[in-house]
C-alpha cells in the first residue's frame, strides 16, 4: 500500500512501534491528516509530536516543522531516520554534511519532515526554497512562542503567519500552555484570526502530588523539603538569580549535590548544568524560569517553588515538569505577602498593554487562590482549565483538610484600619494599629486616636499577618506599587464592608502563629 493512503493505525504501530494512540491524539492526527488548520493544546508529555510526524507521513509533499528547540529536533530527525523516514534539519548546529544532505533530498523530492529553526525564515532563500520545494503542511511546536507577553518570546515566530499565507497550506499548532490569552494570541498572529479546529487534551497529571505552605523560614522550609528526598531529582524554582545561587550552596552544604542555573550565566555554562542534570542521577537544579522549556527528563522526583510563580499557568507548567514517567512525584509552592507584592510590582510595572495587565494580575489571583484553597487543590486547578474533578486524595488539603474559620469581622477590622489612614500603609503597620501598639510610628501620626487603635487585640501578630496574606490572596487588597506597597482596597471587598458578604478564612497558619507564641485570646 502506497504510504499516503496508509491507514493512521498501521503507520502508528509500523513506524512508531505503538499499539495504540494516547487519550486525543487520534483525532488530531486525523484533523491534520485532512487538512485541517488545528490547534492543539496538550500537557507536556502528551505524545505531541507523533500529531504532526504521523499525518507527515500520510499526506503527499514536504511537512515543515518550526521548533525553537535544536536539541529536541535532532533527537526527532534521528528518531524518524531510524524508523526509515526521510526526515532532516536546517539549524544553526548542522555540518556541512548534513545541510548538502537535506538539500539533496529536497531536490530529488525524497524529503518528508524538514525541521527549521525559526531563524531560518528571516533567510529570502529558506522562503523561496520552500515555495518550490512541494510543502503540504507546516506544524509549529511550542506555539506559545508567538506570543510576544510570554517569557518564551521568540520574535521570528512572528515569520510564521506570512509564511503561512505565502505556502497557502494548513498548519498545525502545538503548545502545552493552556491560558485563552495566549490561544488567542495564537490564533491572531498563526491563523491571521480565523478560529482553527482546537484540541484541549486533559490536563491531569494525577501522579503529582500538590502542596503550598505559606513562608514561614523558607530556606529551612525548602532544606527539609530537600532532605525528606535525599539522592532524588530535583528542581528548585527560585524568583531571582541571586537566590539560586545561595540555596544551591546551602542545599550544598547539606549534602545535596544541587547546582545552579539562570539567564545571567554564560550559554556554555547553562548547557553544563543541563547536560549533568539530563545524565546524573540524584542532581538538584536551583534555577530561574529560565530553566525549563526542553528539560524533558522523565524522572523528575520533585520541584518546588522558593517563591510564588507568576500565574497559575506558569504554575502549571513548572510543577508539570516532575514526574512524566507517570511514577509519584512531589511538589512543593511557597508563597508570602512579599511574593504578592513583588509578582503585583512586575505586572504594573511590565511593558504589556492596560487589558493585558489586567489578565496578568486576574491568572496571578487564579494561582492566589489555589494557594488559599479551601478544599482539594487539583480540584480548583483542574477547574482553573475547565475541567472537572472529585477530590483527588493527592494534595496537602485532601491528605489534611485546613480548619477554616468566618474571617468577616477580622477582615471588616483591617479594612477599616486602612481605610481610616487613607490607604497609605503596609501590612506592618496596620497591624499595630489593629492590635494597639504604641510605636514611634503611630504615636508621630496620632493613629492611637483612630476608633480602629487596639480593636484587634484578640488575634496575635502572626493570625493578623495570616489575615493579611489571605485578603491579598482573595485580591482584597492590593499593594500599590507607587507608593511603597501601601495596602488598597479592591472592588472586591466592597460587600464584605457593606455587609453583604461573609468569607471563610483558613485558620492553619493561625494556629502555626498561636503555637509558637500563647494566643491572647
Ligand atoms: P510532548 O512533545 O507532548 O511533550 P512527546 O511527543 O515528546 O511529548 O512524547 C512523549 C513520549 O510519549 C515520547 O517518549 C513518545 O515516544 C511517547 N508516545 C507518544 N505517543 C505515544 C503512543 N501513542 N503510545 C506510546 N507512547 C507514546
Ligand atoms: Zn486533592
């Protein structure tokens, strides 16, 4: 049977070797074999590149695969080639060698995968070449790279839509980044706004176990963390470069093989660490986000976050990193008030457009409140992506359910101290004044005159620090970056100060607060 006219089933298990597809992929290859243009959405580790490779194999002509990734388009060229598929590569690491061979397949029209690196269609030859060359399909992996607001930017994607136009054939999109800003961003700029058959394939990843605690001695939080995995795989994701650098040391010194990682090292330095984390067992990365797309190490134990990630899609996507064997993993999110100040900083402070900003800080609040979580944490995750759930009995929440307790009347309190003093201070001192303490601070601004002074004396300074967190969690209020982090009221808690609204706090970190000091109560 000529190849074209396979069936996808006998090319699956004659080529690839597989007995049968992964949950969506079948449809998929049949929406691309067609001639569809389609989006597709998968976690990472769903079987991507087998939607492209398999529909490649049945369509006539050339299919061209854009990925930003050189390490990952070689293994596939060699993975093709040694399943007897004319596949190659035009990247920045070819050989002469390898760049004539690709050539002379594509003249003898023999080609059937031609991989690129984006680069490659700022070249006019590339563009005319392929015009001439037979093209039939053009698949995008990491898709999301368009998209100019994310961290994986790459500004020749961009290319890709003209390209597009110019070969006028269907093109497939792939990317395991789920938020509907980006799919959009997708569409525009890949699609030029015409909605392409989309696939969202589930994002359960049920051997990861899920857990957040609120920071509360970090280091000594992330050490035991570590230590409880002594001899396992590792990342640790830390929000700057400096503090990778430290906790690698401290994980150090004791006795963790742990090294670091971030974008301020040199190229052949990172590529060192990348290499040693891919071959030895047992190793800790310390990293920035810059750590990421391409690790594709099967055995990831664990990862934890040093620091709140930025949304609840980054979130995601880093935790999702551990454990794509399928075998149990573990994850571990820290998250403080300073986190929220700082990610709240970054998102008005960043270049992206009013609208953009607003989306920022609303996946910011997604991710706040799955900190916060009241019950199962995969649960609200899943439902973040639309999906549905029941309790999962692998996160901190199903392992213990958090005591919640009614935080109205504590929140009514803090809102009115910061109200009473115009919105113009920070947590610390709002304390104070909730629970009458006379500093220099109050007494300089007579704050001890205020009908809020002394009124939260019930709760100590760590149950208000807890409040405080929580009502930045619930976007109750925010810090305003102009002014130092000075605490403002959102839209939000309007009902709860009127009264017609009450809300649920989690009194967990309470009681860490009562323990370590007598509650005054
Ligand atoms: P992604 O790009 O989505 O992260 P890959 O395409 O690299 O994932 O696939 C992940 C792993 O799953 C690869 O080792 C691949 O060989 C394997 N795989 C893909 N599809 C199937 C399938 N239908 N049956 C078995 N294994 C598969
Ligand atoms: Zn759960």
């Amino acid at each position: 049977m000529p190849r074209d006219t396979a069936s996808a089933e006998a090319l699956l298990k004659d080529i690839f070797g597989f007995d049968g597809f992964r949950p969506g992929q079948g449809e998929i290859v049949e929406a691309v074999a067609r001639g569809e243009n389609v989006l597709a959405i998968m976690p990472t580790g769903g079987g991507k590149s087998l939607c492209f490779q398999l529909p490649a194999l049945m369509r006539g002509g050339i299919t061209v695969v854009i990925s930003p990734l050189i390490a990952l388009m070689r293994d596939q060229v060699r993975g093709l080639r040694e399943a007897g598929v004319a596949a190659g590569a035009l990247t920045s690491g070819n050989t002469q060698e390898e760049t004539d061979a690709v050539w002379d397949m594509l003249q003898q029209g023999t080609l059937k995968l031609l991989y690129l690196a984006p680069e490659r269609l700022a070249n006019g030859g590339t563009q005319r070449m392929l015009s001439q060359a037979g093209v039939s399909l053009i698949a995008v992996d990491e898709a999301h790279c368009v998209s100019q607001w994310g961290h994986d930017f790459r500004p020749d994607y961009l290319r890709i839509g003209e390209l597009r136009r110019a070969l006028d054939v269907p093109l497939a999109a792939f990317t395991a980044t789920a938020d509907a800003e980006t799919q959009e961003e997708i569409v525009t700029r890949l699609f030029d706004g015409v909605a392409p058959s989309t696939f969202l394939r589930g994002f359960d990843r049920p051997n990861i176990h899920l857990a957040f605690q609120a920071k509360d001695g970090p280091r000594q939080q992330i050490l035991s963390f570590a230590g409880a995995r002594k001899g396992q795989s590792g990342i640790v994701y830390c929000g700057t470069r400096a503090k990778t650098e430290t906790l690698a040391q401290a994980l150090r010194s004791e006795g963790h093989s742990a090294c670091h990682y971030h974008g301020g090292m040199e190229a052949e330095d990172r590529r060192a660490v990348e290499e040693r984390f891919a071959t030895e067992d047992g190793l800790i990365v310390v990293a920035t986000v810059a750590f990421g797309m391409g690790v594709d190490k099967p055995d990831i134990r664990w990862v934890a976050h040093a620091d709140l990630p930025k949304s609840i899609e980054a979130y995601y996507q880093e935790i999702g990193r551990a454990g794509r064997d399928g075998a149990p993993a573990e994850t571990l999110t820290l998250y403080g008030p300073e986190d929220i100040r700082l990610r709240r900083t970054q998102i008005d402070e960043g270049l992206a457009p009013a609208d953009r900003r607003d989306a920022d800080h609303g996946r910011l609040n997604a991710l706040l409140g799955l900190a916060e979580a009241l019950g199962c944490r995969r649960q609200a995750l899943l439902g973040y992506f639309d999906e549905q759930a029941e309790p999962c009995g692998n996160c901190d929440l199903c392992d213990s359910p958090p005591e919640v307790f009614d935080g109205t009347e504590a929140v009514r309190k803090a809102l009115s101290a910061a109200l009473r003093t115009e919105e113009s201070f920070g947590a610390g001192h709002l304390i104070d004044i909730l629970m009458g303490k006379m500093t220099d601070k109050i007494s300089a601004r007579g704050h001890d005159n205020l009908p809020t002074f002394g009124v939260g004396k019930d709760l100590s300074k760590g149950q208000w620090q807890a409040v405080f967190r929580q009502m930045m969690g619930h976007d109750l209020m925010r810090p305003d970056a102009d002014r130092h982090g000075a605490l403002v009221m959102t839209d939000r808690a309007l009902p709860l100060l009127r009264g017609e609204d009450t809300i649920q706090l989690r009194r967990d970190a309470v009681v860490r607060a009562t323990e370590r000091r007598p509650a005054v109560k």
